[in-house]
C-alpha cells in the first residue's frame, strides 16, 4: 500500500441494514415469470422456444453464438404462454419469454453436473451455468474468466463488502453458505492458476469474517480483508486498491492488474452449479423500504413480477413513490412494479413520498467537499460546468470518465446538485463525441 494514501476515500452513510440476521427464505412459485433475453452485457440472447413449448427447470430458453453472450435458462417449469416485446427493468424495450409455471418445478434433463477436469471444461461450465457478474454490472462471467493476459494473472478477490445501505443479503449468503463459497474460490483458482484468493468483508459483519478466518485458517492461500466501513469499498477498483495496493485505472480490466474480482454469491452460483448441474436461475436478493411491511431476505425464480415478490413481504403500507432495483445509491428507479427480476439484480427498495422526496437545487458554495469524497480524486463540480459548455477538452481534462458513477458526491452536496447524474452524461458525451474526432 501507498504510504501516501492508505485507503481511497469514500463517505459514511446510514447502513439501514433492517434485514441483517433475516434467513434467505424462497417464495412461492409464481404463476408465471417474465424472463428478458437482455441481462448482462453484450449481445441479447435470442429466444430457443416457441409458443406453446413445455419447457422444465435449467432448459435453455434464450441464447447467442456471440463471444459477449451467456444463456438464459426456465426458472420453473410450464408452458411457453408468450414472447413478446417488453419494458424491462434495464429501461429499454426487451424481447420477454413468459412462462405459465405448472408449479411442478420439474428439472430439465440436461441439468446434470459437468465434467470439468481443466481450464477449458471449467470455462465452457461457467458459460453453461449462465453465469454474470451479480454484483454489478452483469458481466458474462467466462469472458471475464478467460483474459488476454492469464499469465500475469494471479489473485481472485471475492466481493462481499456490501456497502449499499439496506443490502444484507449477500451478508447473510456469507453467514449460510461460507463452506461452498470458500470451495467456489478454490475450484477457481485452481483451473485459473491463481495463486493467491481474497475475499474482502466490511467491518460491520464480524459474523461473516469470523466464518472465513475459521475457514481460511489452513489455507495460506486464501485471505479475509477487513475492509473498513466505508462506501463504496464494494466498488471494482476501490476494492482492487483495498486488497491489493493496485490502481485500475479507468478504461482498464481487474486483468490488467494482475486480479479477477466476482461477487461473493457469483462464486457460490458457479460452486453449486460444479456440484449440481443446476445453471443460474434463482436470484437472491434483499426487499426493504419504508413502504414494505416485512422486508425480508428471498431467493426468487428470475423472471418473477416484482409485484408478487411485494405481496409476498406483506404487501405496502402506504403508497411508493419510488421503486429501487439496486441499492439507494446506485440502483436503478422503475416506474412500477411490473417489472421482473433479472440476474444482476440484488435488491427491492420501496418508499413513499415523503422519504424519497428530492428538494430543489440551489446554488453551488463551493464548500469542496464533493472533492474530499470522490474515491476517484475528481472534481465533480468542474466536470459539471464543462459539461454544461459541453467542452470535450475540458472533459478529458478532468478525466470526466473516471467517474464510476457511485453518487459520493450527490449524497454530501449541500446544494443539492446531481452530481453523479451530470457526470452520467458528460461520460458518455466524452466516449460519443470523442470517437467522431
């Protein structure tokens, strides 16, 4: 680590961690799910059923010969009752499989373990399970399992800081599945030839460190990094910094700095999956907000209409004005809950009017402090203003695409300011309008 700067800096929210120590309990099997052929990035699946099929648990329903592509699969078993166009809770307009589930939840023939025994079985397995990042930004995991570069690759370092306020369920996946993750880690290393595993946990869950250190304790490859309560310590290259002392500069893979990061319950998916055949079609995910009765910790069938997912917590105490699929500080607002779940998705939030009200802007005093928080040393004010004169140079200058868009600097503005929203947009003028030149 830098003498200089030991930690990147970061802000103390309000945890609101409601459902901490909540079991990951299932719901009921829905009467029909909703699946989209875009959740992860890359190129959309496309649809292998048709109306009218009878498709069972783990079948593949969705896929594409694309590199950038990993399948999708039934989450229960039924009958293909549409495909259709829908808006997706990723904002655009998806092609959607709906399932009438039979509720028998009868498992495909295919769903058996794979026989993996080295690299290339391994990676064909991950593709197979259907497998993305499930932490962030749903990347398919066997292109990140395979980089350019595998000879300077030598550390996995296992996501479960959690940092978002609310989110507790990864925190509770570590406490019941510390075993399999800890197996997980160590079945990637071995086919990746990785030398060295971190799994980096925030200090608020001394439970979950305490599981790992027994586990660890005869595995001198193998690491628990207490990560101090900060956010976002979850993000990829604050936590890269924070395990390794590495910078991953913006435009730059985890690879290129010698380290593979996944999510602690992406790690558990590709562990059971090696056991058991079953490809990823479960979600776990927290449900919580000041408008939900009994927020809970669920697993969930992907494809299911947040709506029955609401009802199965109780329903809502008063009205919500506002619907998160995310954390309250990165996730993303839906008009309704008619949205379904998809694979990246970790969280339901819900609050009324008066919780998620955002009171107007008001001018900038240059107080700095906007500055003092950025985990990425920007200046977000000046980003702001030289997007507003929409001046590329400037932009570049201030290294406008750094920005990892963790909402540091809207959450301490005085003024109220979209900050992190501003520089949204100024990235992408940057990548847009910079690629014309």
């Amino acid at each position: 680590m830098s003498s200089v700067q030991k930690h990147l800096k970061g802000i103390h929210v309000d945890h609101c961690k409601n459902t901490a120590g909540m079991p990951i309990v299932p719901i009921p099997v829905p009467e029909k799910v909703y699946i989209p052929m875009s959740q992860h990035i890359g190129a959309p699946c496309q649809p292998t059923v048709a109306v009218g099929d009878h498709v069972k648990v783990g079948q593949v329903i969705g896929d594409n010969e694309a590199p950038m592509c990993a399948p999708i699969h039934a989450s229960v078993s039924g009958d293909v009752a549409a495909i259709e166009k829908r808006m997706t809770a990723m904002g655009r307009v998806d092609t959607v499989i709906v399932i009438a589930s039979d509720g028998k939840q009868e498992p495909a023939e295919t769903v058996v373990p794979p026989v993996v025994t080295n690299k290339e079985e391994f990676l064909k397995a991950v593709r197979a399970s259907g497998m993305v990042g499930l932490g962030g930004a749903a990347f398919p995991t066997h292109i990140k399992y395979n980089p350019r570069n595998p000879e300077s690759v030598d550390t996995l370092v296992v996501n479960g800081a959690e940092c978002e306020p609310y989110i507790t369920v990864d925190h509770q996946t570590m406490v019941e599945s510390a075993q399999e993750i800890m197996d997980g880690m160590k079945h990637i290393m071995h086919f990746l030839n990785l030398k060295k595993g971190i799994i980096g946990i925030e200090t608020n869950k001394p439970d979950a460190i305490a599981k790992f250190k027994e586990l660890f304790a005869g595995s001198p490859e193998l690491e628990v990094n207490e990560l101090q309560q900060q956010y976002p310590q979850g993000a990829e290259r604050v936590l890269i910094y924070e395990s390794t002392g590495k910078h991953l500069i913006a435009g730059k893979l985890p690879a290129d700095v010698g380290v593979i990061i996944s999510n602690v319950s992406t790690v558990l998916k590709i562990e059971q999956f090696l056991k058991t055949g079953m490809p990823l079609i479960s979600k776990s995910l927290t449900v919580d907000g000041n408008v939900i009765k009994d927020p809970k910790n669920i697993e969930v069938p992907i494809g299911t209409p947040i709506s029955d997912i609401v009802e199965f917590c109780g329903g809502y105490t008063g009205e919500p004005k506002k619907i998160l699929m995310g954390g309250p500080m990165m996730g993303k607002a839906l008009p309704n809950d008619d949205a379904a779940i998809i694979k990246g998705n970790n969280a339901i939030l819900a609050f009324d009017g008066a919780f998620a009200q955002i009171n107007p802007e008001t001018a900038c005093i240059n107080c700095g402090r906007c500055v003092r928080a950025c985990p990425m040393n920007l200046m977000p004010t000046a980003i702001h203003k030289a997007y507003e004169h929409k001046d590329l140079e400037a932009l570049k200058k201030y290294h406008a695409t750094s920005c990892m868009e963790c909402g540091c600097c809207t959450y301490v503005c005085p003024a109220r300011k979209q900050l992190s929203f501003i520089n949204k947009l100024a990235k992408t003028f940057v990548m847009t309008e910079g690629g014309k030149k």
